[in-house]
C-alpha cells in the first residue's frame, strides 16, 4: 500500500509540476506550486516511513533515492520561483522534469521490487 502511495504521488507530482512550469497564468502556476509542495510532502513522508521499514535489507537505496527526492524539491521550488518571479528558465524546467522522470522510474522500480 506504502508503495501504491509513493507511486500515486510520484505520478502526480510529474503532472502537476510540469502543468505548473508550463503554465501561462499566475494563478494556475500557484496553483500547481501548492499541489506539488503537498504531494511532495506525502512522497517525502512515505519514503521516510519505508526507509524505516526496510531499513536492514535496502538502507541505502532508499536513503539514496530519499536525498535524490530532497534535492528534486529544492530544484522544483527553485523552479516555480523563477517562473513567479520571471518567465522561467528553460533549463531549470528540463532539469526539474528529467528529474521527475527519473523520481518516477525510481517508484516504479521500488514497486516492482
């Protein structure tokens, strides 16, 4: 169920972050800024939860996958930041949403595994 979660919210996260970055209107980038800090929050929470659960058979692939998923944070708010206050770094966007992938593959391997 735990790993339900983290794949719920990890395809969530890829929708509304790339909705949010795309977005034309301030409204719907905050919006989509709020829907990604809490579907954030829940992914963070569970993975904390399953780092703690499996901690003697695959503590450092959650914990490496944790740290991944701190940093994708940082890069997502720094992200959505720039697209408030300017229109956004094409760059920025790429690196968040290759990051999203790769957070993504990493639930989907965490599922199947």
């Amino acid at each position: 169920m735990l790993n339900l979660l983290i794949l719920f919210a990890s395809i969530i996260l890829l929708i509304a972050s790339t909705t949010g970055l795309h977005a034309k209107m301030e409204k719907h980038v905050n919006t989509c800024l709020i829907i990604t800090r809490c579907f954030f929050f829940i992914l963070l929470t569970c993975q904390i939860i399953q780092l703690f659960l499996t901690w003697k058979t695959r503590l450092l692939t959650n914990l490496i996958w944790l740290i991944f998923s701190i940093m994708l944070f940082a890069f997502t708010a720094n992200a959505f930041r720039e697209k408030i206050v300017t229109f956004g770094n094409p760059r920025h966007l790429r690196l968040v949403f290759g990051g999203m992938i790769i957070n993504l593959c990493l639930s989907l391997i965490t599922l199947l595994f």
